[in-house]
C-alpha cells in the first residue's frame, strides 16, 4: 500500500508542480508585471485566471487534475508515517 500511496502523490505532485509553472509561463507571457504580481501578491493569479482564461485555463486544470491523485495518496496514507 506503501508504494501505492507514493506513486499516486508523486504523479499528483508533478502535475500541480508543471501545472503551477506553466501558469507563471503564461503570466509573464502575458507582461513582466503580471507575472510578478502573481508570484508576490495574493489573488492577483486569481484576476488572471478569469481575465485570461483561454490562455491560463489549461494550466490551471493541470493543477486541479493533480490535486485528486495526490489528495487520495494522502487519504489512503498511514497516519504519523
């Protein structure tokens, strides 16, 4: 079950990791302002996200998709280990 868990949180977190750096790519694309406004100031990615979404709609789904393996990996992980 051990080997389970890892697996699922690992792939879960690489999808949020590339997700996440996607999504920055795509910010700075866009202008060096907003790509350190959101890296530094919070809910400034979230203006972003609903200015932009057909560009950092994909990215952003990247993340909420690795969410649920990674989610489960923690759920099914033993306590205190």
């Amino acid at each position: 079950m051990g080997i389970l868990v890892a697996i699922l949180m690992l792939i879960g977190g690489i999808a949020i990791a590339v997700g996440g750096i996607w999504f920055i790519i795509v910010t700075f694309q866009e202008s060096v302002l907003w790509g350190l406004g959101c890296l530094f100031i919070p809910f400034v990615s979230l203006i972003f996200l609903c200015m932009h979404w057909d560009r950092a709609g994909k990215p952003f789904l990247i993340q909420i998709a690795g969410l649920v393996p990674f989610i489960i990996g923690a759920a099914l992980s033993e306590p205190g280990v």
